[in-house]
C-alpha cells in the first residue's frame, strides 16, 4: 500500500482508460475547440489547484497526439530554473525537428537568439560610472549630457533593430510550423504556471503573446487563475492591480473542468487504498459488531465530503491519513469509522479544531458550536440522522477523554420522578431531536465502545502507535 497516489498511467491507445472522473468527454469538447479555430489562440483551462488539470491535460495531450495532432507538455514549475523562459520554449520546439526542417529550425532558433538581446547597463549607471570621482561636478553634467545623447539615440536605434528581430523570429517560426503542419494545429501545453517563479510566469505569458502569436500554434495554460494572479500582482508589487483584466489580455478563451461526482473519486479512492482489506479481514467478520464497517465508513465519507468544496487532492490526503491510521488498530479492535474518518478530515482541512479537541480546550457546549459549524453545510434531511449519530458518537467520546471514567455523567442524568433519564445537553443539528441523541448515547452508555475517549483515536490519527498491520 501506498502512502501516496502514484501518477496514473496513461495508455498510449486509451489515454483515458484509468480516468476514474469520466473526463474524456471534455477532452473532445476541447479538441472541437482547437480544431474549429486552428488559426491560432491561447487557451485556459482554469481549475484550483488540486483538481487533477495536470493528470487531464496529459491524458488529452496523449489523445490529441492519437488523433494526428503534435503536441508538447511543458511543466513550467519543473522549468522555472532558467532565467529566459525563450530558452525553454524552443527547446521543446525543437522536438518538432526533423532532417527536413532540421535548417529552418536553425534559422529560427539564431534569429531568437538575436530577438532575445538586452540592452547593457542601465543609462544613469552607466554615466555615473564612467564620470563620477574623476571629473569636476559642471564637467560631469556636459558630459553626461552628452553621453545621454549618444546613449538614447543608440537606445532607439537598438529598438527599431528589435522590433525588426521579433517579426523576422515570427515570420521564420511561422514557416517552421507550417513545414511541421500535418492539416492540425499545433498544441503547446503550458502546466503548472501558477505554481513557478512568479516573475517566470508573466515572462511566460508576455513572451507567448509577443513571439509566439503566430498561425497554427494553440497554447493551452492550465492554470488557477487566482493563484496566477496573486503571482502577477506580485511582479508589480500592486495588490491594487487588476489581475482579471491583465491576465485578460494574454488568454483568449477560458475552460473549467466541471466538478466530477463526490462519489465517483472517493470510491476508486476507498479500493485504491484498500480498505476492505481491514474491514473485512476474516478475523472482523467473525464479529457482529465490526461486521459492517465498509459501510459506515464509505456512508459518513458521502456525508462529510457532500457540499464540501473538497480538491481531489485533498480527499486523497485524508483517505491516505486514514488508511495508515487503520494500521494501528488490531484486527478486531474498535475503530468507530464515522470519528477515525471525521478526525482524519479535521486533520487535514480544520486543524484548529483538531487541535482543540486534542489539547481538551473545548469545554461540550463549544465542541458543539464547531461542529455544526462544521458540518453545517451538510446538513439536509436525508443527512439529519447520520449526523446525529456523529454528533452523539463525538459528544460521548470527548467527554470520556475529558473526564477519564465519568462518562456520560455530564451528558444526562436519571430524573427519579420521570424514572428516565434527562439530557443535560441539546441537540446542535436539531433542537426537535434531543430524544434521538439522548437514546444513542444511552446506547453508548451500554456498549463497550462507548467507554472509548478521543485520545484513542487521535493517537492513531497522530501515528503515536505502533504499526501493527
């Protein structure tokens, strides 16, 4: 078993066949796209982070190529050592190169070279450097003037030779694309630029949009935009900057990958890390009360992750917590899967309230508070009665973990003129249902796993015991 998720594997002649989100159908919508407007645009396909746009865009890249198109991958992250994003640009043109164009890649590559040119030291530097502390103040400021004069005429001489550099670059890149073309346009994949340098990034983008907006070629950036424009207002030390309207300028058309079925990804995810292999061990089965595990455990996972604006990455990190957690636990021990999956989920995304639980800051009435809090989101009337019982289930436990061997003490009391008990609490979920948390927790009262505190999971959770399976 994994810790983490290895990369999936994508088939040369079924890039999608291990898509577990059924996401190939986007894929040919975007193929429609680039095809019905070959001429040449950027692309963004703009998703959060964690969403899984790098596994997509390798597996449409690997489709794209199937279907006749070239094609390159380009992490920027993976790139962002290189100073000149134009160096690792044609890099990866040259790919393309054949004996056949083999010249025309040269050409364009020397006249990239030239384009690429900066102008020398700044104009007052290099003026101050050349006079200061060997020439009397009036005698510097003739010549500086003079040396300005000579400096800016060079400076625009400098800029008609490389405006003249950049369209000759175009004009020889244009013809190496087309000596490539095949009828298809050319697809550059740009991933991970929202994650690189910052600077590297919108040197990217100005580069894409100034040498590179030639016919033929399709960039696809894929991005979170957010993210992309937090780097962009730092490049201009401006949080005042409107990052939507720059990046505008850049990105012509902009895709989201719709949000996949909850259930469709944390199933694969519960066989992928094999659970059933714990909770239907033979030595579990041979008792009633772990007999259905599996099943609470993929029931609270629907009921947590439904309307949590969870990323696939995330979902895999708390599976992946979880199923280690698992390990610490005998064969036929307690595991409780609503609270080991609940802490698991705290863990990774609410870790305030996870800590608060586990340094007992929380006195029962603001456990309650964070926990509807929590789960508010989720609640509904199909989910009212799952959520009870975790409500009742994290109640029960973290009152046993701040009062070692009091229990239920605090949480109801036997009224001798009634001759029941009587709740000292109320229900957070629902005020109209303190009877059915008073009945689940005068279950647990009489249960063996209702003696259970907290600490015993959060142990588990915090890899404080020993591994055993």
């Amino acid at each position: 078993m994994n810790i983490k998720h290895p990369d999936l594997e994508i088939p040369a002649t079924n890039p999608f066949a291990n898509c577990k989100l059924e996401r190939e159908k986007y894929a040919d919508i975007l193929t429609n796209i680039v095809n019905s407007y070959s001429n040449g645009f950027v692309l963004a396909i703009n998703n959060k982070w964690g969403t899984g746009k790098t596994t997509f865009v390798k597996m449409w890249q690997q489709k794209l190529i199937n279907e006749g198109h070239k094609s390159i991958y380009f992490n920027a992250w993976e790139n962002d050592f290189e100073n000149n994003p134009l160096t690792a640009i044609m890099g990866e043109l040259k790919s393309l190169t054949k004996s056949a164009n083999n010249q025309k890649f040269k050409s364009t590559l020397k006249k990239a070279a030239i384009m690429s040119k900066h102008i020398g030291p700044a104009i007052v530097q290099s003026i101050a450097d050349k006079y200061v502390d060997t020439k009397t103040i009036k005698e510097a400021i003739t010549e500086i003037t003079k040396g300005l004069t000579d400096i800016f005429e060079n400076e625009v001489n400098d800029y008609v030779d490389r405006k003249n550099s950049i369209n000759e670059f175009k004009t020889s890149l244009a013809d190496f694309i087309v000596d490539a073309y095949n009828g298809k346009p050319f697809i550059f994949i740009i991933d991970e630029l929202d994650r690189c340098r910052p600077n590297y990034a919108v040197s990217i983008l100005e580069q894409i949009k100034h040498f590179f907006s030639v016919p033929n070629i399709i960039f696809v950036l894929s991005i979170d935009k957010n993210q992309l424009g937090s780097a962009v207002k730092g490049v201009y030390g401006s949080d005042s900057l409107n990052s939507e309207e720059y990046l505008r300028k850049f990105i012509d058309l902009e895709y989201s990958i719709p949000e996949p079925n909850k259930d469709l990804f944390y199933k694969y995810l519960f066989e992928h890390f094999k659970f059933k292999d714990f909770f239907d061990s033979p030595e579990r089965k041979q008792l009633r009360e772990l007999q259905n595990d599996s099943n609470y455990f993929l029931k609270v996972t629907d009921l947590i992750f439904t309307n949590k604006n969870l990323t696939l990455r995330q979902q895999e990190k708390i599976f992946s917590l979880a199923r280690i957690s698992l390990r610490s636990f005998n064969s036929n021990s307690y595991v409780i899967p609503e609270i080991l999956l609940f802490l698991s989920y705290l863990k990774i995304d609410r870790r305030s309230f996870f800590d608060d639980l586990k340094f007992k800051k929380l006195n029962i009435h603001e456990l309650q508070e964070n926990f509807l809090k929590t789960v508010i989101s989720n609640k509904t009337e199909k989910t009212e009665n799952a959520l009870i019982l975790l409500e009742a289930h994290l109640i029960n436990f973290y009152n046993n973990y701040l009062h070692l061997n009091y229990y239920q003490n605090n949480l109801f009391k036997f009224n001798e003129e009634t001759g029941s008990n009587e709740l000292l609490i109320n229900c957070v979920i629902c005020k109209d249902k303190n009877n059915s948390l008073l009945r689940i927790l005068e279950n647990l009262s009489n249960s063996r796993e209702g003696g259970l505190d907290l600490g015993y999971f959060i142990n588990r959770i915090d890899l404080m015991k020993e591994l055993t399976i």
